[in-house]
C-alpha cells in the first residue's frame, strides 16, 4: 500500500518564526534527522519518494482559461490556515506503519532540539481509478 505523508507548517506563524529565525546549528540537526530518516526509509525499502518545498510567496496556483494564457496567481489560497512544506511517498504493508513514519517525522527536532510535533497528514495513494 502506498501512502502520502504530507508536513504541514501554520499559515498564519508570526515573520522571523520560520526556520529562516534557526541557529545554523538547529538547522543542520533537522536536515540530518530527515536524510537520517530518508535513509532508514530506503533501506527498508519503503522509500518511493521525499521532498521539501518552497514556502509562500513563492509557489503559484494556475488556473486554465478557455482562451489565451493560464491565470497564474500567488499561492497557497489566501484562505489557507497551514500550507505543505514537504512529502514523503512510502510504500508499506499497511496505514499503522505509515502512522508509525509519519509519528517518527512530526519529532524531527527544531529550536534547541525540542520536537517540532508538526502535523503530518497521512493519506492512501490510491492504486487506480474507482471501480
């Protein structure tokens, strides 16, 4: 069974309180804990795919228009409480393992080592359309 384990940061957390405030150190310590765990993944086997991505104002929503260019806007939706700052595909015999990973990255450590306990929304990557 594959699943999604998606982090999700606050929209709405205070300027300077982003990763970009860290002491270098802190941030080399949660980038260590992720290729250890990206590692421990792959070596399991369990690894399909991990990736960080860029924080707002910088992504964009595109939306088609029946004529001419897409409309590109700044993303996420202005609505949004929390956005998607990175992913993990894994490949696992059942949703207690993928909880199980999902726990384990929620502890990557931030400010003064201290768990960041950051929410990881776990969902099944479905095996093919709706019968």
């Amino acid at each position: 069974m594959k699943f999604i384990l998606m982090m999700h940061v606050p929209a709405n957390a205070p300027a300077g309180a982003g990763i970009a405030s860290w002491k270098p150190e802190e941030v080399k310590n949660m980038i260590q804990f992720m290729k250890e765990l990206n590692a421990d993944l792959s070596a399991r086997g369990e690894l399909a795919s991990a990736e960080g991505l860029d924080y707002p104002p910088r992504p964009r929503i595109v939306h088609a228009q029946t004529a001419g260019a897409p409309l590109v806007t700044d993303g996420p939706f202005a609505e949004t409480k929390e956005f998607l700052v990175g992913y993990w595909i894994v490949e696992v015999p059942n949703e207690q393992r993928a909880i199980e990973i999902a726990a384990h990255a929620s502890a990557c450590p931030g400010p003064g080592g201290k768990p960041l306990n950051q929410a990881i929304e776990v969902r099944r990557v479905m095996p093919g359309p709706p019968a």
